[in-house]
C-alpha cells in the first residue's frame, strides 16, 4: 500500500540540503523538467499559468527547457495563443522564440488577435457588411420540390 506524502514538501527538503542528494542530481534535474513541461502542457494551462511558471522557476531555466521541447512548443501555443495564425507557419525556432516572449510579457498576442478579430467583425456587421451565409445546394429551390403522385411520362 503506497503511502500518501506531501510531494511537494520533500521537494521543497531537497531543495533545501542539494548536499544531501547530490548522488541523484541527474535526476532531479529530469525530474524538474518533466514536471515543468506537464504543467505546462497541463489541458487548463493559459497564458497566465505560462506566466506564473516563468516567474517561478526563472528566465534562465525556462528558456532552457523551452530550448529543450522537440515541437519548439507548438502544442503549448496553440493551446494558449489560439488565435495567432502566424504559427502554423512558424520554425521550431520562431515558436520557441514566441513562447518565452509570451511567458515574460513581452509578446500578448492573444489578447491583440482576439481584439482585432472582434473588431473587425463588430465593424463590418455596422457597416452591414457582414457576409450572408452561403446557399447550401440542398436547400435551393429544385431540392424542395415535393411529388404529387400523377405521373408526367407519356
């Protein structure tokens, strides 16, 4: 029966006396990047919470591990810069690039993407200029034609 320990707590002791596990050093090392890049793959993960890793662990080590994502974190930005279309496009480089941009504040393209999106549609919708729908072919008139049972060969 596995016990029930406060993970973070003995995180936090280790942290304290490195001198104590030195032998295991390699492994906290992976361990605290595998921890990392979970949370930050994590289903409810937002441009906050990216934020909120990076003051917590540092620039310097969250570039490193940024530096480390085999996808330059592309599953990371699109789960939280959603609306940018230039990533799709983007190099591993360029994505990493964009990732720490957005985790130190620099780039908010979220909130800029949505902004304008928005803006453009409410703009257009003013002006009336807002597109009708197309005619789906099976709603055209030919489509709605009923039989009314006499038949019309001879």
């Amino acid at each position: 029966m596995p016990l029930d320990i406060d993970g973070t707590a003995v995180l936090r002791a280790i942290a304290d006396s490195p001198e104590v596990f030195k032998d295991v050093d390699k492994d906290l090392t992976e361990f605290a990047h595998k921890i990392v890049v979970k949370q930050l793959k994590a289903k409810g993960t937002t441009v906050e919470h990216v934020r909120a890793i990076y003051r917590v662990i540092g620039g310097e080590s969250f570039g490193l591990i940024a530096d480390s994502l085999p996808d330059g974190g592309k599953a990371i930005l699109a789960k939280v810069d959603k609306h940018n279309s230039d990533l799709g496009s983007a190099d591993k480089a360029r994505l990493r690039e964009h990732l720490v941009g957005l985790a130190r504040g620099v780039v908010d393209a979220t909130a800029k993407q949505v902004a304008r999106s928005k803006t453009v549609r409410t703009k257009q919708a003013a002006e009336g200029k807002a597109k009708a729908p197309a005619k789906r072919a099976i709603s055209a008139k030919a489509y709605e034609a009923t039989w009314d049972g006499k038949s019309r060969e001879e």
